[in-house]
C-alpha cells in the first residue's frame, strides 16, 4: 500500500470542495422509555468531497491515471492520498513559526499544549494543525501567551505525542483513501465535465 500527494496541477483544482466530521458512535433509543444513549469509541474521521472542474480531454486523462493508479473499488482504495485540508491550507489566526508539542500528552487526548510561538499569536476555531501522525481541527480560539498556548481540537489523538513535537500549520496533510469509483464524464467534441470523487480519512 502505497501514499501519493495530491497533485497541484490545473487538472485538480476543486470546482468545489466539500466536508464533514464523523464521530465514531454507537447509539441506541430505549423502546419503552424513549430515552437515548450515545457511546462514543475511538475512531472519528474527516470526509470530504472533492469536485474536479471541467477540463480538456487531454487534462481529465491525467486525472484518470493518477486514480487508476489508486486502484479505486466499489468500498476503499487499495493506496492513499496525501492531501491537506483544501479551503484552509494555512489558519486563520497567526500561528506561524516552528511551534512545539510541550510536554507529554496521552493518546486520545483533545487538548494540548504547545510551545515555542510568539506571543500575542493567535489560532482560531476551525484552523487545521497537524502532529506527526495525525491533522487536527482547533475548536476553540486561543492566543499565545508567555510563548505557549494550550489547544482544544478534535479528532481525539489515536497516537500519543512527545515533548518537542513538531507542530505543523502549513498545508498538514491528512491520509485519504478514495471511496467508490469515480466516473470521468466525456461529451464529443467538447471539454470534459466536472467529476465528483469522494474520500475519507483513513490510518
């Protein structure tokens, strides 16, 4: 199983780009009662879909080798995706730097603190950040203060982090894996149309 990076050639640019946050739960509505209890678990993932704009017959050829080689099924593809979060590659607020994981934090975690950023910088609810094994969504804003800032975010960590952690802000990547197969539209003589390819985070 391999991972390719999401090209940045004219071919991919989204026409459109849309997403969603799936908790993972189990939930169950009492017969007699009526009452409702949600478990939660470990496992929440990004969804996305992705609509390709039109292109030449010769660009959408190269949209399709570049999934082809994805070898895409009726559930998951067999090899991965590496792309970050398209509508917001950088936050929002003014986390920059080389900012740091301070301290230790447990796996399934939703806050962390990190260190290392200037003071007064900011980070804002929906910035995506990434850790070393996973790119997370800020849910709360927050600014730095005495050089360090505490984040709240989801998903939970599915990995442990390290003091010294690196913290990246430019373009984290998330790991997709292509669901379906997508179907690549040809009208003769004119430009191929938009296609719609759907993904889900994957580890």
């Amino acid at each position: 199983m391999s991972t390719y990076t999401w090209p940045t050639s004219a071919p991919f640019a989204a026409a459109r780009y849309e997403s969603s946050y799936e908790a993972s739960v189990f939930a169950a509505t009492s017969p007699l009662g009526g009452g409702t209890q949600v478990v939660a678990i470990p496992g929440d993932r990004f969804r996305a879909r992705v609509t390709l704009r039109a292109a030449t017959a010769v660009e959408r050829a190269d949209v399709e080798g570049f999934f082809a080689r994805l070898r895409p099924s009726q559930t998951l593809s067999v090899h991965r995706i590496a792309m970050h979060y398209l509508p917001r590659p950088e936050p929002l607020g003014t986390l920059r730097g080389a900012p740091q994981v301070a301290g230790s934090v447990n796996a399934l975690a939703t806050q962390a603190t990190i260190a290392s950023a200037t003071n007064g910088q900011t980070i804002k609810r929906g910035d995506m950040i990434g850790f070393p094994s996973q790119t997370v969504m800020i849910t709360a804003d927050a600014v730095v203060s005495g050089g360090g800032v505490t984040l709240d975010f989801v998903p939970p960590l599915r990995v442990a982090l390290a003091n010294g952690n690196a913290v990246t802000w430019s373009k984290p990547p998330i790991t997709w894996a292509v669901v379906g197969m997508p179907m690549w539209s040809y009208v003769q003589g004119q430009i191929s149309e938009e296609c719609v390819v759907d993904l889900v985070e994957v580890w």
